[in-house]
C-alpha cells in the first residue's frame, strides 16, 4: 500500500477541522494516490501560510508475519 503524506521540515503535517497542525508521523493526515490533486491542493495552501520547507513523502506499507 502506498499513501501520501505532507512534511513540514521535521514535523508532519495533520489536517483537522479544516486547520494544518504540525504533528508526529503516527498522527499524520495520509492519502492514497489517487487523492493527488487534494494534496497538491493542501501543499498550494501551506505554502500560502507559515509553514515552510512543504514536501510530500510517499509512505509504502507492506505486511509480513511476525512471530512473538
């Protein structure tokens, strides 16, 4: 599987209730790629506001057993 996600220098960028907050990666807003043009949409608006060095990174997560 393989989501998007948006970096604000070191920090994640989570989207709630229509407001950017800067997060850890396990708190992080996620989107599949066909949601690209939402993305590129949320980057445009970060880039309008305080936030800087905006990138987007692809997550690739894959299952595989693990034995406790």
């Amino acid at each position: 599987m393989v989501l998007l996600l948006i970096k604000s220098g070191q920090d994640y960028i989570r989207i709630k209730d229509d407001e950017y907050l800067l997060s850890d990666m396990d708190k992080a807003s996620v989107f599949p790629l066909n949601q690209i043009n939402v993305v590129k949409s949320h980057v445009d608006q970060l880039n309008n506001l305080s936030f800087t060095d905006i990138c987007v990174k692809k997550l690739v997560i894959s299952e595989e057993d693990f034995a406790l």
